[in-house]
C-alpha cells in the first residue's frame, strides 16, 4: 500500500470511530438485513443513504420515537400538537364505503375508522375539516355535504 493511501485509511478509521462515539447509528446498524432490504432502502444511491442518515442524525436523535409498539407510524406523538387540518380531497367525494381512503392536496392520507357506508352524492374537490376529538381519534367534516365521519392518518 502506497504511504498516502495508508495514511488516509487509518484517518478514515479514526474518524468513523470518533463519529460513532458522537453519533446516532446509522440505519444500516439499528436494522437487520432483511428489514433494510424490505424497506427498499438497497436501491439507494450511497449519496442518498447518507444524506438519509444525516438527517435522521439531526432529527432523530437515534432513537426511533414516532412509531406504535405494533410498528404503525405515529403522525402525532405529542397529543398536544394535534391540531385541526383543513385542505381539500383529491378528486371526487362520493361518501364512504368501509374502509376508505381520503387522500388530500397536502399528500396527507387517511382512512375511514368506523364502519358504515355513507352515500353522499358528488362532490369535486371538497374541503374537508379534520378536526382531533378525544383520546387520539379524529373526526373529517366535509363541506358541502354536511356529513362527518371518523378517520386515522395512514400518511
């Protein structure tokens, strides 16, 4: 090995070993294998992955803190920051149908919580009000129609 290139590997090594001292891990350490694969984070760049982990190093703190025990994303883990969503749905609104997903302009989704089938007419691009109602859950009131239903944010 060339002297420059022995020197750069061992500052290479001091300095991946100084970062993890100071660092959160990065995904490729907190996952397995298989949940990175699955994940779909293979098909990132080598640029992309760290830029991915350099924001979850000022963001995340390391630690995962927005997902349920069960794995589903927390939207809201700080109760208090709910606050009302106003925005409209894409498309048309037709009612609801078991379980069905309310995607708005804002990329936000969300799906239908309680059953029942709500036949409401046509509505093109209403405006919904997402308003938070007691112990976590939501209620959407979608103008026009005067009908309002229970829904959960899925994105």
């Amino acid at each position: 090995m060339r002297p420059i290139s022995s020197f750069a590997l061992i500052l290479l090594v001091a300095a991946t070993t100084v970062g993890a001292q100071s660092q959160s891990p990065t995904l490729e350490e907190r996952m397995s294998q298989a949940e990175f694969r699955d994940a779909g984070l293979g098909k990132l760049s080598p640029a992309e992955l760290a830029h991915l982990n350099g924001w979850l190093q000022a963001h995340g703190e390391g630690k995962v803190k927005y997902v349920s025990a069960g794995g589903a994303p927390l939207f809201y883990p700080d109760q208090s920051a709910r606050d009302t969503v106003e925005d409209h749905i894409v498309g048309t609104f037709i009612g609801w149908r078991g379980k069905t997903v309310f995607k708005l302009d804002n990329g936000q989704e969300w799906q239908q919580a309680e059953s029942g089938v709500y036949n409401a007419g046509t509505f093109p691009h209403p405006v919904v009000r997402i308003k938070p109602m007691l112990l976590g859950s939501w209620l959407m009131y979608v103008d026009g129609c005067g009908c309002s239903v229970r829904v959960q944010r899925i994105h």
